[in-house]
C-alpha cells in the first residue's frame, strides 16, 4: 500500500531556456518506465487501493464473527451459535467497503487527510450495520441475531477499523520521514515562484516532483507534445500549472491539450495558494464556483447539534428544576432584587441575545458594565458560591431551548466587552459564526473569568476559532466531559470568582 521510490527513480535535467526539461527515468526489463503501468497491468494507486479494500473487508469480517462467536461463549453458553452469523459478517464487511469506497476513503489516506480518514471509519460502520439491519428486519431473519451481540460487534468493529487506519497512517508518516513513500509523481508547469516551496511540500505529503516545465517552453511548436512524451515516459500522476495572472487566459488551451494524458491536472490560482488550501467546487444547476469558505456547520451537523441541545437542555432542566427553585428562592430571600440577572450579548452572526443568569451580585441603581473580579464587593454571599460552582450559569439552559444558545460553543461576551477589543482583534466577529455556549473549549483550558489584557483576550478567541474550525460531534460530547471533571474538581471551585 506504502511504495517506496526505490523501484521508480526519475532523474531530471535542469531546464533552461533554450532546452525543454525532459525525465530520464530508469526503465525496466520490458522497457517501461519502473513502477508505470504496461499492458493489462494496473497502476500503483489501483493496486494499493485494492490492498486497502481487501484489508479492511478482512479485518471487518473478522472482528465481526469472532465477537460473535466470544460473546455466545462468554455471555449465552446455553444458547446455538447463530448460523447467520457467517453469512451476516461477510455482508457486514461488503457494506462497510461499499460505504468506504463512497467516501472516498483511499482517495483521503493518498492526500494525507487523516482526520477525515479515522471519522470515516466511524461512519461506514454505521451505514454498514444500518443497512444490515434493515436488510434483516425487511427479510424477516433477525429473530435468531442475539441484539447483545450486534451492539458488541459495532463497538468492537468501530475499534478495529480505528485500529487499523491508525496504524496506516503510523507507517505512511514514518515511510515519509523515512523518504520511502512516494504514491505519486507530478510534473510542474510554470514558473516556481509562483507558488513558494512547492516542490518541498509536494515532497512532504509523498508527492514527488520527476520534471518541470515553463508556460513559454509550451508555445514552442514541440513544446506540447515534448511535455505529454515526457509526462507519458516518466509515468506522471498529477500535473501542476502555475500561471501567472496574466496567463491565465491560456489556461483553457493548455488544459485541453494536457486532457490527452490520464493524469490529475491541478491549476494552482497566482495569490491565492494558502486561501485555496481548504476550498472546494461546487454546483450551482450549471453555475460552478470555487468556494473558498463554508458554514461553520452543515446542514446535517446543524440538526444533530440542535437535536443534542433540545434533548439535553429539556432533560437537565427537568432534573434540576428543583435546585433552581431553591436557589431562587435564597436570592429572593436575600434582597428585593430580581432572581434574574438579565444582559444584551453577542449571539449568532452578532445578533444581539438577552442571556440569563442567577443574580449574584447586589442590585445598583447605575447601570455599568464592569467584569467581576476576585474578592469583588458588589458579590452577595450567596453569589460567591453560585459563582464558585457555576450555578448561576443554569437558567441559560432556557436560552438553549430557545435556540438563542448552545450547550457548547464559545461563551458570549457582553456588547460593551466586544467593542473593547474588536479594533484591536479583528477575528474577534468570527467567533459568532456558531451559536454562543454554555460551556466551550476556551472554558476547559481553564481560560476563563476576568479578560482585562489583550493578551487574556487573545488567547480565549485564539481556543474558540480553533473550536469552530474543527468542531464535530465528538468534540462537543469531550468539552461537555472535560466540563463535567472541572466542574467535580476542587481546584475550579477555589479559583472560580
């Protein structure tokens, strides 16, 4: 699956401007280039896709009958062995590479998206054991599949596929600093300057460069063609342009002309190299477009996280009703202020959202915004500990069911707060792109409470974009653990003010 570059060595002339670079590759016995593909043979990325798939139709079909077989031993000895079992882990391992090949799993181990790779390993098991279900229930054989059993084995397959991209992945970062990986060969049109260390960082995520040419080599009268013998001898995969703002009218010409190899040809836009890094195409009826930036969140990922928040904020606000009654009432008992402490923040898109809280601190007759601080006089007693245990923080389980806040996300900032700081930090607007939380990552880090420096400040927003750039469900389901355990520390309960 990993090719070394042993078998596929391209030695390169410089080019100059009064000779075409052409590769000089070694040949084989039969006269091909080493490692290109002759005759009926398949190419290198064809094969070790096939490696891929059958490695993990094998690792799903076994982990899938043999937990079966452990948990009938060790859970229901009484009971026969399932004979669909067999049947039904063969079909398991045929619905989980159907589902990989779907998302295009090999295509993301080649190009080095390893995240990508290990969340999907999540979510072709579940298509997989999904359609095995409906297929069971639909043909009326599901009497005989012990339910313990097809819980057991979605754990235990979810864990060996992990298991296995894991280590994938373990021996294409160490074939790669090692210099043995290399799954492709890609030929250069351009000029380099265009894109600075191109070449190293190809070479970096297994992508070697054989040869390179220059757009003006390419309106010689043998310039085209001299390329395609040369990218056709050399056994190229990709083909890299780098036109310059002024050539890229020529693009759609030299396209065509290079539309004769089977290769991947990529145009590389002058300025923006770096933008275009996480861009995408996509479709509009006949209307195609680069975008460069998405959602925040899918559509998808939008309906599981509202789902999440309504179930979970309706649950705990039945749960807890009756210590937040108590507490309402010994802030009633306290004083004739409000049990509620009502403040105008930032929410979504910087839509500005009424966020509630138990009141802590004595009622002023002068409205002034001024963060709390430790030992702070204006705290009551009671709103010392509120503070401390983050009581005070519960009614905004309200602003949750109401769709004003999130269970996680980056915690809002008062309108006052904001206008201190936005000159000053201008990604400070992007943390709104996702709906304020409860809790969120900055939180768990411990960076929270008084943001009277730049630096403090700097340093919250810096964990929130990182959140939004990098959420998932998972994500959110560790922030909410890793709030759980600081909340029971009592380290938090003494530092919080």
């Amino acid at each position: 699956m990993l090719h070394s570059r042993g078998h596929a060595r391209v030695e390169t002339l410089e080019s100059t401007s009064d000779r075409t670079a052409r590769p000089i590759p070694r040949l084989s016995a039969g006269g091909q280039p080493a490692g290109s593909p002759g005759g009926g043979k398949l190419s290198r990325s064809a094969t070790s896709a096939g490696k891929f798939i059958a490695l993990e139709f094998g690792t799903v079909s076994t982990t899938a009958y043999l937990t079966s077989l452990f948990y009938h031993r060790l859970v229901v000895p009484e009971l026969p062995i399932a004979a669909e079992y067999t049947s039904a882990a063969v079909l398991l391992a045929a619905l989980y590479c159907g589902a990989a090949l779907g998302l295009r799993d090999f295509t993301h181990l080649q190009n080095f998206r390893h995240r990508r790779l290990l969340w999907n390993a999540i979510r072709a098991t579940s298509i997989a054991f999904a359609f095995l279900v409906s297929g069971m229930f639909l043909l009326k054989i599901s009497d005989e599949y012990s339910r313990g059993a097809f819980v057991v084995q979605f754990i235990t397959v979810c864990l060996a596929t992990l298991s296995l991209r894991g280590v994938l992945i373990s021996r294409q970062q160490r074939a790669l600093e090692r210099g043995e990986l290399s799954l492709r060969r890609a030929f250069i049109v351009g000029d380099l300057r265009q894109s600075r260390g191109l070449s190293q960082r190809l070479r970096d995520n297994g992508v070697i460069t054989v040869a390179q040419f220059t757009l003006d080599q390419l309106e010689r009268p043998d310039g085209v063609r001299a390329l395609i013998d040369a990218c056709r001898t050399a056994g190229a995969d990709d083909i890299f342009v780098l036109p310059s703002a002024d050539e890229m009218s020529r693009m759609p010409t030299i396209i065509d002309h290079l539309s004769q190899l089977p290769v991947a040809v990529h145009v590389m836009v002058p300025g923006l190299d770096g933008l275009l890094s996480a861009s995408e195409v996509v479709e509009f009826g006949d209307v195609a477009a680069v975008q460069v930036q998405g959602r925040p969140l899918s559509a998808v990922d939008e309906a599981l996280k509202r789902g999440f928040d309504v179930i979970v904020s309706a649950v705990l606000l039945i749960a807890l009703s009756p210590l937040m009654l108590a507490v309402a009432a010994l802030i009633k008992a306290g004083d004739r202020g409000p049990v509620l402490f009502r403040q105008v923040r930032h929410g979504f898109n910087n839509q500005a959202i009424t966020v509630l809280k138990f009141r802590t601190m004595r009622v002023s007759p002068v409205e002034d915004f001024r963060q709390a601080t430790r030992d702070d006089p204006r705290i009551t007693w009671l709103g010392g500990w509120l503070r401390r245990s983050s009581i005070d923080e519960l009614p905004q389980l309200i602003n949750v069911l109401r769709g004003e806040m999130s269970i996680v996300g980056p915690r809002p900032h008062a309108l006052a707060h904001n206008r201190m700081f936005e000159e000053r930090i201008p990604p400070l607007s992007r943390r709104h792109n996702m709906k304020p939380g409860i809790t969120g990552w900055a939180q768990v880090n411990l960076l929270r409470g008084e943001t009277d420096t730049l630096e403090k400040m700097q340093k919250r927003i810096d964990y929130d974009l990182f959140y939004i750039d990098h959420w998932s469900f998972l994500f959110d389901l560790k922030i909410i653990l890793l709030t759980v355990i600081m909340l029971l520390s009592v380290n938090n309960y003494r530092q919080s003010y």
